[in-house]
C-alpha cells in the first residue's frame, strides 16, 4: 500500500528519555508584518531577535504551535494557529516547541530506507493552505551521513505512512542543527 500524500510540518511527538516535562511550549517574539509562519512550521531566530519562518540550511529553533496578538483592527487578543503575512499587530507572540530534544514527526519527499536512519537531511519548505493553514514543509530526499538540520531517528507508527521504499513516508527526527545548542550567536 502506498503512503499517503499529505505533508504536515513539524510535528512534535514526545521527547527522547520521555521525561515529565513533555509538551512544553516556549513564548518568542514575533515582528509586525512578518512573513507568513503556518502551524508546524520550523521557525529560527532572525537576527532581529524576532522568530522567522526558517528555509533550508537555517538553524531551526523548533516548530509553531500557535501565534497570539492584539488585532490591530478590532483591538480584541486573538489566538491562531498560523500568523498571516498581513498581520500588523506589534504585540505577535509566537509559542514554539523548542526543546532541543523534542522529536518530531515529518513526511519525506523522497523514498527513505531502513539505511537512511541515523543519517541527517534538511527541510524542503513549501507554504502551507488554507483553510487550516497547516505546514507543507517536508524532509528532503537527500539524506546522508553529514551534518544537516535534521536527524533521522526512526519511522513514524502511522500505518498510512510507515511503508519504507515509497515515496512520503512519515519519519521521526530531532532537529539536529538546534538554536539552542549551538555555541555561536545570530
């Protein structure tokens, strides 16, 4: 049976070790007017000190779960799951899962085998739709045994999604080039 196509971001599904503190979302500042950023979509801090949506090679500091902000127009707090380009709010708070050692479940765009776990490969980024505004951003086909954003640590459990060798399959990673755990600055 062939794997579903349905790409989905980043989404995160426990952490290694499984400790009690899972789930944690960490609060980042967002600018006005900011580029598009859909649910489960990988962010990275700009230089700016704002969080941004994050591209290829970037150094991820985890994916959105949700945005809150004053409407500039009605002045009423308003929680969404994905920021629209177009928001000019200044008070845009992004709430990011963060930890460095979150794992995360994400589509490939290329055809994984068994071969491919342990190996490290970067995002491909694609804008997600509406009306749920959920992520398109998938795993790039290109995995190897060098550094890149992602760490490859598994198969997803999935039954719609798991079946190696086909194109889409859903895998568990870690984000291996991590905001958090690297030594230099933005």
């Amino acid at each position: 049976m062939a794997n579903k196509d349905a790409a989905f971001g980043l989404k995160p599904i426990g952490k290694v070790g499984q400790n009690r503190d899972n789930g944690g979302l960490s609060e980042y500042d967002i600018a006005a007017s900011a580029s598009a950023i859909y649910f489960n979509d990988p962010v990275e801090m700009g230089s700016g000190g704002t969080i941004t949506v994050a591209a290829a090679t970037d150094v991820l500091l985890g994916s959105l779960n949700g945005v809150f902000f004053t409407d500039a127009s009605s002045s009423k707090p308003t929680y969404a799951n994905h920021l629209d380009a177009s928001n000019t709010a200044t008070d845009i708070v992004g709430f990011v899962s963060d930890d460095p050692y979150e794992r995360f479940e994400i589509q490939s765009a290329g055809t994984p085998a068994q071969t491919n776990i342990g190996n490290c490969a970067d995002i491909v980024y694609a804008a997600g739709s509406s009306p749920d505004y959920v992520s398109g951003v998938e795993i790039s086909g290109t995995m190897a045994n060098s550094a890149a954003q992602l760490k490859i640590i598994g198969v997803s459990k999935d039954p719609d999604n798991n079946e190696l060798g086909s194109a889409n399959t859903n895998l568990v990673v870690t984000i291996n080039e991590h905001f958090l755990k690297q030594t230099a600055g933005i």
